[in-house]
C-alpha cells in the first residue's frame, strides 16, 4: 500500500513540474517570445526552439510542450511565421510578479 501512496505522489510532482513548464513557457510568450520550428522532409515538426524576446533559447521547451500547448489554442502561428501566443494563451496563464 505504501509503495501506491509514493508512487501517486511522484505522479502529482511531476504533474505540477510539467504545468509550470508551461506556465513559464506562457508567460514567456506574454512578454514577447516566440516559438520557432524546424520542419524534416515530410513537412512535419521535427524540433521546436521557445526564444526570449531579447532572442536567449529558453531551456527546458521541447516537443511534448510544444504539442500540448497547440492543443490548447494557447499558441498559433499566422504566414508560416513563428508561433506567439494567443489570446486563449493569454487566458490560460497566470499571473506572476516580474523578477526585473
């Protein structure tokens, strides 16, 4: 029984782990970053790079992210530019206070 209480525990930490990836990546895109992807030859996304507004690569962003986001309307891409968030986006993040 113990080892089911551990095992549920670990799940919710790398849940929350993974909402504030996202929450991180969303306030990001508020700010003014983008999202850049790299297509391979069948036109399907093959890496994805989240870039500051200053142009620093934010760690950490990766394909799962990427989808999930999409998934959620938080993030779209208009001319075959990079992706920005949305408005949706700008709904679903939360606030937090500016470290500047």
């Amino acid at each position: 029984m113990r080892h089911l209480e551990c095992h549920s525990v670990l799940l919710r930490v790398q849940e929350d782990a993974r909402r504030c990836g996202e929450q991180r990546i969303l306030h990001l895109l508020a700010q003014g970053g983008r999202i850049e992807i790299e297509k391979n030859e069948s036109r399907k996304v093959a890496a994805v790079q989240c870039l500051t507004r200053d142009g620093w690569r934010c760690p950490g962003f990766d394909l799962e992210l990427f989808r999930k986001l999409r998934r959620k309307k938080a993030v779209s891409s208009t001319d075959g530019g990079p992706y920005r968030i949305t408005r949706r986006g700008l709904q679903l993040v939360r606030a937090e206070l500016d470290n500047r």
